[in-house]
C-alpha cells in the first residue's frame, strides 16, 4: 500500500501528534548514533517535548560538545566581524571618493569651476551637454506626440458620444462650420428681412410724443 505525503503542518489530533512525535523522535535519535558511529563524529541532540520533556543523545559529553560550541561559535563571530569592518571602511572611503568626483563632475555642467580645465574637457563637457540637449528635445517632442495622439483619441470619442446623443433624440447631427453659417447670402426678398419693432431707444418722454405723432 502507497503512503500518502505528509503535510507540513501542525497535527491538530492530540493523540495522532504525541504518536507521531514518538516514533519521530526515536528515529532522529537512532539517526544521530548512527553517525557517530559510522563517520566517528561528535553528535549531540537536544529534543523537547511539547509538555516540556528532554530528550537528549550525545555521543561524547554533552557538555563537553556544548562548550567546543560555544568556543567555536565565539571565534567565528569575532572575525567576520572585524573583517566587515574593515570592507566597510574601505567601501566608505570609495564612496566619498566617487561622491566627491560626482560633485565636480555636476558644478562643471552647470558652468562652475571651470577654470582648471584644459581645452580638451572643456570640449568634452561641450559635447556631454550637446548630447544631453539632443535627449531633452527627442523625449520633449515625443512627449507632444503621445499627446497629441490621446488627445485625437478622446475627439474621436466625444464625436461618437455626440453623434449617439443626436441620434437617441432624433436629430441629424450638425456638421456645418461658423465660417458656413456667416457666409450665408441675405435675401431681401426674404419674407423675414423686414421686422418692425416699435422699441424706441430715449427718455420716456420723447417716446410719450412720438406715440402721440403716429397717433
């Protein structure tokens, strides 16, 4: 019968997980004596239960193999440390070093301290800054570009929408111009050209008269 993979994860049965911590712990233990054994090395296994037991195997003395521990454990702390310390002050006088470069570097750009250089770097910064106009003004029109693009997009979505709202109420969308409609010729035949009004323009008195004139 085929075994199904165990899961990792916590036994939430109390008597599925004290059985399986058992027999667990008796084959990591047999596992530890067997290579003391068979490689001749110094083993030493501490297990504790969940309520709290120890389980321990040591091939030589366990406290013997705790302090050979700590010994080793010591030493190994103390000289990666000094060893980064030394990286990180060498790492650290490269930095301020390429800073300081950075520094002039970006006071020459911008046509300070120029008057240690020779004609050469002048001519190289020269063309340092050429090339970086060249890259403003590519990614300036470029920009334009996908501007103008997104913008011929949204018209195109406006005039869709426009032509959807005239059509939901009945009407022929109007695709006539200003420059059309004031081009227009007057007709003075036209039954519309002649109004008449009776506004006058002046003090109420002189209208009071004309009234009365007409009258």
């Amino acid at each position: 019968m085929v075994r199904g993979k165990t899961q990792m994860r916590r036994i939430e049965n109390d008597t599925s997980r004290q059985v399986t911590f058992s027999k667990r712990r008796n084959g990591l233990l047999k596992k530890a004596f067997e290579l003391s054994v068979l490689c001749d090395a110094e083993v030493a296994l501490i297990i504790f239960s969940p309520r709290g037991k120890l389980y321990e195997f040591a091939s030589s003395s366990m406290q013997e193999t705790i302090e050979r521990y700590m010994r080793y454990t010591k030493d190994n702390r103390t000289k990666p440390t000094e060893q980064n310390m030394q990286y990180l002050k060498t790492e650290e006088a490269n930095m301020v070093k390429k800073i300081e470069l950075l520094e002039v570097s970006r006071r020459k750009l911008l046509g300070e301290g120029l008057g240690s250089c020779r004609l050469e770097e002048l001519q190289q910064i020269e063309r340092q800054l050429e090339r970086s106009r060249s890259n403003v003004r590519a990614r300036k029109t470029q920009v334009l570009k996908e501007q103008i693009e997104q913008l011929k997009e949204k018209e195109k979505v406006l005039a869709a929408e426009n032509a959807r709202l005239f059509e939901k109420c009945g009407m022929q969308p109007w695709r006539g111009s200003k420059e059309q409609k004031e081009n227009i010729p007057y007709d003075e035949s036209s039954p519309n050209s002649d109004v008449e009004t009776e506004l006058f323009i002046g003090p109420p008195e002189g209208r009071t008269k004309c009234n009365l004139q007409q009258r």
